[in-house]
C-alpha cells in the first residue's frame, strides 16, 4: 500500500489496542503503543532510503528481505525496545505484541497489490504479488479517514475499528471474487494460457491485465466483464547471443528481471550503439510501459548507459540514459 494508508492502519491499530485491558488502564502505555503502531506500519519500507544509492538496488531490495518474515520479528523488537528506552516502565510485552501487529499488518496488505512483496523469505524468494488490490485504494483510504474522524468526534475507537475492518474484510472478499472471474474469463477465452497479471484501478469495473500462453503475452483490460486486448506479443526466449548475455550481466537489467514476471524484450540498432531493452508488461498506462530496463552498449562492447526504473515518456527515458539517437 502507499505511505498514507499504512500509516492510517498503524492509527487503526492503535484504536484496536484501547480494546486490551493493559492499554486502557495505562495512558502512557497507550502512547507507547501509538507509536510503535505508527511507526512499526512504516517501517518495513524503510528500505525506501535505497534509492539514495540507485534504481536497481533499490528495485532488487525493496519489499524483499525488509518484509520477509526475519524482518517483521526484527521490527517488532527493534522498534518496542527504542521506544521502551525513552517510555519506560510500561508493559514491554504489550507494547511489543501491538508493534509487532502493525509490522505484520503492513506486510501482510503488501501482498494483495500488483508490486507485491516477497514475505516469504527465506523459505523462497518468489515475489507474492495476488493482484486485486491496489497500491493506493481509495475506498481502504477513505474507510480508514472516516474512522480516524469518528474517534476524534468521540466514537468508541475499539468498536469504531472492528466495523471499519469488518467492511474493508468484506471489500477485499469481493475483489478477490472480482479477480477470480477475471482469471476463468480469460482461461475461457483464450488456449494455453499460463500466467496472469491482474491490476485493479480506482474504478470498480475496469482492471488492468497481462497474461501469457504459450506463444503470445498480451496486455490489456476487462471492462465490465469484457477483454478488451490493447497489445499483443510473440513469446521469444532470451536470445544465446554474446550481445544478450552481455546486457544480461548489466545490474539494471539484472534487478529488473529479479522483479518482473511478465515482459518483452527488444533489440534496437542505432548510429553508434545498440541497445537493450526490457519492458514490463503489468503497467501500460494511456498506451506506455513506463516500467522498462535499457542498456545502450557500443560496437566494442562497452555499456555506455542503462537504466531501470519507471518512466512516463521517451523523452524522459532518453534523457536518462542521456544519449538520443535514431533507430536505423
């Protein structure tokens, strides 16, 4: 989820918590326990600061060992024994248990957008992305603006909050169904076909999809339980060429192909350089992929740019790689 609902969810927690008899009973361990809500809601993408360094890094790390199961335990300890230090003499275990909770619950809703996560580790390092829910949902936000305004008015927040997420259970139930029509629509409508991507949107009725078969990837979107094909592309294998397994070694070509299921590769010669180019096929927006990884390499077989990333126009990727050329 974005930074504003995960946040409000630790504000959620929070509320959750004044249901436990330690909490009510202890003002200061109810501060104690907001912050560490807060916070630990936060923390695992805190692994944000990566993109200090550069794109691929960040791209290969984020949502990866910050929001595997190793690290949830860390953040709950880590995050309830600095608050501990600075609140003390309160119920270190409750503290701890109500943190510990924020933590998981942010991992957990990570797991139901199209990014994902990969919670699972160290058991596997397999992205877990399932696709129906979106990285920025209005209706969760609004759910969780509308209970935060309710406690400030005066409403209960322990039953104030078991409402709100009896409905949000409710809406993650019907989105799931949701994606579940789409997927035997599409097994029904097309042969051989062996992943899908789903991306909901904003709007109720309309979902961004990728799926491959076995010879084609095709991106599109269902609009009112119709699939509507925007592109379709020959399934190639990676080529054995010493080009190719150049670029492959590149680390931005690297981390994108740690990250994307689902993608299209091309070739383009230009005047002076050849470049490499991958393209992730779960985000077309208004007709562009902005999720792509590029290696411009010269006739000496040198990397002279690449790049990985999101990037909403040519112009901007070009002026990235900062080289313009014209494809021969």
């Amino acid at each position: 989820m974005d930074t504003g609902t995960h946040i409000a969810m630790g504000i959620a927690i929070g509320g959750f918590a004044t249901l436990d008899p330690a909490v009510q009973q202890d003002s200061t361990l109810f501060i104690a326990v907001m912050t560490g809500a807060i916070i630990g809601s936060h923390a695992p993408d805190f692994d944000t600061v990566l993109k200090l360094r550069d794109n691929a890094t960040y791209i290969r790390n984020h949502r990866g060992m910050t929001h595997s199961i190793p690290a949830v335990i860390f953040w709950g300890i880590l995050i309830s024994s600095i608050i501990y230090l600075f609140i003390p003499n309160v119920n270190f275990l409750h503290l701890w248990l109500w943190t510990f909770l924020a933590v998981c619950l942010h991992v957990f809703v990570d797991l139901f957008n199209a990014y994902g996560t990969q919670a699972y580790r160290p058991f596997t390092k397999k992205w877990v992305a399932h696709g129906f829910i979106s990285t920025f949902d209005p209706y969760i936000f609004s759910l969780h603006i509308i209970g935060i305004i309710a406690w400030l008015l005066g409403a209960n927040p322990g039953y104030t909050w078991i409402m709100i997420y009896f409905i949000i259970v409710l809406y993650y139930i019907k989105r799931y169904l949701d994606k579940r029509e789409i997927a035997k629509m599409i097994h029904t409508n097309f042969h051989h076909v062996e992943f899908i991507a789903t991306s909901p949107t904003i709007k109720q009725n309309i979902w961004r999809v990728a799926f491959s078969t076995d010879q084609h990837y095709f991106v599109g979107r269902v609009e009112d339980g119709h699939v509507e094909i925007d592109d379709k592309f020959n399934r190639q294998n990676i080529p054995d060429s010493p080009l190719m397994n150049y670029a492959l070694q590149d680390k931005n070509i690297s981390a994108f192909l740690s990250f994307s299921p689902i993608y299209h590769w091309e070739i383009n010669m230009y005047d002076d350089f050849t470049e490499v180019r991958f393209i992730d096929l779960r985000y077309r927006s208004e007709g562009y992929y902005p999720f792509v990884a590029v290696v411009q390499i010269d006739d000496n077989m040198r990397t002279m740019n690449s790049y990985t990333g999101w990037i909403f126009s040519e112009q901007k990727l070009q002026d990235k790689l900062q080289l313009k050329g014209n494809t021969v």
